[in-house]
C-alpha cells in the first residue's frame, strides 16, 4: 500500500517525504494499520483510497491501494 501522508501528518512519516510504502499480509482495516504506524486518527480529517473519498472509520485496504490522508485545514 503506498500511503501519502498530506500537511503536517508527515511528521508522522519515519522516511523523509510524504509518500510511505506499508506492506500488509491481506486487507485491513486502515484504523488499525496507523495504530501500528503511530499514526493519530484523531489528526486525520479527510482520506481518500484510489481517489475516492471514504470513512476512516470505514476503511479497508489492501496492497495495490492507495492511500492519501489530510489533517484538518485551519487559518484566519
């Protein structure tokens, strides 16, 4: 699964850049792949899987996927 961490979520990344390859040994729910990563789902505001937007709590994702997710955009 290529994994695209969007805005400060790649700080999250151990790799430089936002791009993360993950393997996984079948689908999964994706809550559960961060929880391994370290990843916050409280930070995550939007995800996408192959371009389509879906439900974090929703999610399941597989090798070939996709992943992009985005922290909630604030300003003033």
């Amino acid at each position: 699964m290529r994994l695209y961490l969007g805005g400060y979520l790649d700080y999250y990344n151990p790799q430089p850049g936002s791009w993360l390859e993950v393997e996984l040994e079948g689908p999964s729910p994706l809550r559960e792949v961060l929880v391994k990563l370290d990843i916050p789902t409280s930070e995550i505001h939007l995800c996408a899987i192959n371009g389509e937007l879906t439900e974090l709590s929703e999610a399941v994702v597989s090798g070939g996927d996709e992943v992009k997710l985005f922290p909630p955009v604030g300003g003033g």
